[in-house]
C-alpha cells in the first residue's frame, strides 16, 4: 500500500511545503460545497440543441469576487445576456510567460433527481461519505474549479509574486461544445495565453485513500458530433400490420448496425480509450394522437464519438451513409435520410501538445514528486474547452481529479485526489511562471 501523503514529506523543499500547507481538505471542502450550490439549477446546461441553454450568472459573479480578493483584475464577457465569461489576471512582476488555467461554469442538467440517493435527492447539495463528495458539478467540474482557486490562494497567501502572468479563465457554455465561451472568447475576445490547463477530470484508480490512483494528462481531445438518420416506411392501422412498413421496427433493426460500425480513420499516436464509434442517444418514432396507427417515420439521433485527427463531417457522413445503404440494399418500401443535427457543432479531434514542452513539462515534474512516476499521457474523448485553446494554438492540456467517465446520476469526486490535484496545481504554476518574489 503507498501512502500518497508520506511520499508527499520526503519530496518537497521547505518552500514548497509551506505553499502546500495553505491547501487543506478542509478549505476545499468548503469552496467545493459553496461552488456547487451556486447559481444553480439555472447553470445548467444541456447538450441537447433543441433546449435552452444554462444562465452560469450567478457562480460567474460568486467567482469574480473571489478571483478579486486574490488580488486578480477580473473582466466579464459575455455574449449573450446572463452568461458572463469570467477571465482574472494576476500580473507577473518580471519576464514569464503566460499560463491559463481553465475550467468552467455549466454543468450538465439533472433530469432524474430521484436517482440521487447519495445527496438524499437534493443533488446540489455536497454530500461526503468517505472519501467521495457527492453533487451534480462535484466532478464536473466545480470541485475541480475550487482546486485552482485554492492553489491561486495558497500562492497569494505565502506573498509570492510570479514572473509571468497568471490567468484564470472561467467559461459558460461548455456542456454545449463551447459557443458563448471558449469559442467567443478566443475568436471574439481574442484571449491568448502561451499555455493552458483544464481542470476537467482524468483521475483514475480506486481508493485514493489507498494510492492506487493516478491523473492521466490528456494532451490531446477526441472530436464528436451529432447526427440524425431518419427511416421512413408505411403508416398503417395497428389491426392490419400486415399492410405497414413499421418505421419503429425497421430503425430498431438498423441501430443494431449502427451500434457496431466502423469508421474509416488513420492510426494516430493518442487514440483515446474509445476508437471512433456511435453512440445512440434518441430514437424518437410515433405521433402523439396516432396511438391507433403504426409510424411511417422514425429518427435516430445518434452521437459519433472518439473522432480523431483526419475525421471530418463529410467522411463520417459519408460512412454512416454506406452503412445504412447496405441496410437497405434493394428495397424499395423504406427511404431514409441522414443529416447532422440542426444547430450542433462538429467538433474536430486536436493534435497532441508535444510532451517536451510546456505545460506538460513542468505538469509532469511536480506529478512525479507526488506519484512516483509521470503522469500517462492520453487523449481525452469527452470534449472539454481544452480543444477551443488548442484550435488556436495555445499549448492546452487537461489535467484534473475526478473520474475520467464519472456516474451520471450521483456523481462524485474523490476528496483526496482534489486536495492534491489542487497541491499540483499550485507548484505547477510556480514551476512554469517562476517566481519573482516571496517567501
Ligand atoms: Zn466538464
């Protein structure tokens, strides 16, 4: 068994330890829980286009007061009304570069609160048992956004100025592949920073109590999108289905295909866990009030996920087409047709941060002074604003406590791996800016 915390003594300078010591569980439990229950449920933020968006209002101001209280100069912007983007710069007193630490606002909705039994159905509440924290946006990723405020406090606190800039870069918008956040802001705004990291979760391992654990760093994100494939047969009376072409049943046979194709793509040297693959989210078939006919239409809405670098709209249409073609082969009594779904965003797969560079030089260093070892280096399929940044050309990784893969209905966080992700965090930032003073 190792003890994460015995190693942690023997490794650090004097220095460091007293950085450290300013992040305790405590503190984060309280930032988390206050985070978590901020401005919600109105931050909540679907993925589905069809649905309105969340209002992240409310946390973004909780958020810019006490970016302010580190002495940050804190800016909002915002393209729509009720969801400000929140971006606090804390100034370097020399030459450095710029390093953004990331994460954001929104969370996914909570549609079945009946199923959180771990925060007895009160899922914003932070709830501990264990080692675990229990919330919506425990994981994902308020608790994650409290470890870097920790880690920006525990540096103020011990006086220290840093040679480059620090900025923090909080986003709305992120559940929904990132238009009124990442994407405004750096096409709109035009915000740059030299490096970034994402506090989003790649935590792995059991009991982190126990040290079977790890943060994988993610230097590269899978792409996805959204797309519908529509059958259509023959509508008849239920008592005569003989003399129907049920949309329902033929758009059940055809997912059992669906599910299992292919993708065309290259090899590359990050694959993710999950190869380019579909996952079905919707089947939408029959009209309210036609209960006593059989459906001529039904879609399937169905997400393409684990895209890598190569993959566009076209390639993945273009083999969904062929799929459902051979489906179909020469009948003549059903039609089909396939299109992305309207108003979603393609999201392209990003090209790896080299692992000789920044951040993940420096991410990498401090990791091996709590681990052990270097953090394993991955590509991410859960889309993160990571791929905003990089699609720009900032060198942006993600890298944070939280299961990579946490449970939709009582999600949670592991406490220990948060305090010390929020620890890697606070070292890292000296490690990449350097400091100018203090201490
Ligand atoms: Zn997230």
């Amino acid at each position: 068994m190792i003890n994460v915390y015995y190693l942690m003594d023997q490794n650090f300078s004097e220095f460091e330890q007293k950085i450290l010591n300013g992040i305790t569980e405590e503190r984060w439990l309280k930032l988390a829980a206050e985070l978590i229950k901020a401005g919600q449920p109105r931050a909540c933020d679907p993925l589905d286009p069809d649905l309105p968006g969340g209002e992240e209002e409310a946390i973004a101001m909780l958020i810019s007061g006490k970016l302010e209280a580190l002495g940050m100069d804190v800016k909002r912007y915002e393209s729509v009304p009720h969801r400000p983007n929140v971006v606090g710069i804390l100034k370097g007193k020399g030459k450095g570069p710029v390093l953004m630490m990331n994460d954001h606002m929104d969370t996914y909705p909570v549609v079945e609160p009946h199923k959180w039994n771990k925060t007895n159905y009160k899922p914003f509440e932070a709830t501990r048992d264990g080692d675990l924290l229990y919330a919506r946006g425990s994981s994902d990723t308020r608790g994650n956004l409290a470890c870097t405020i920790l880690a920006a406090q525990a540096l103020v606190e011990n006086g220290i100025k840093l040679k480059g800039d620090l900025m923090y870069c909080f986003c709305v918008d992120e559940e929904r592949d990132g238009t009124h956040g990442s994407i405004y802001l750096t096409k709109e705004i035009g915000i740059k920073a030299d490096y970034s990291i994402t506090a989003e979760p790649t935590a792995y391992g059991g009991d982190a109590t126990k040290g079977d654990w790890g943060m994988n760093l993610s230097i590269a994100n899978g792409g996805h999108c959204l797309i519908e494939v529509t059958i259509e047969g023959d509508k008849a009376h239920i008592w005569r289905p003989d003399t129907s072409n049920n949309a329902i049943v033929e758009a059940a046979r055809l997912i059992s295909y669906l599910e299992k194709m292919p993708f065309s793509h290259e090899i590359t040297d990050f694959m993710g866990h999950t190869p380019p693959c579909t996952t079905i989210v919707r089947i939408r078939g029959g009209l309210p009030g036609e209960m006593q006919f059989s459906p001529d239409s039904c879609t399937i809405t169905l997400a393409v996920v684990g895209i890598v670098p190569g993959m566009n709209l076209e390639s993945i249409i273009l083999d969904i087409e062929n799929e459902v073609k051979s489906f179909v082969g020469d009948r003549k009594d059903i039609t089909y047709k396939i299109n992305q779904v309207k108003d979603s965003l393609f999201v392209p797969a990003t090209d790896p941060v080299p692992l000789n560079e920044e951040p993940c030089l420096s991410i990498n260093k401090v990791y091996s002074k709590f681990m052990g070892e270097e953090a394993i280096p991955n590509r991410k399929n859960a889309f993160n604003d990571t791929i905003r940044f990089r699609e720009v050309g900032i060198n942006a990784v993600t890298f944070g406590p939280g299961e990579d893969g946490w449970a939709p209905d009582n999600e949670s966080i592991s406490i220990t791996k948060a305090v010390i992700a929020a620890k890697m965090y606070a070292l890292t930032i000296v490690e990449i800016l350097g400091i100018e003073e203090g201490l």
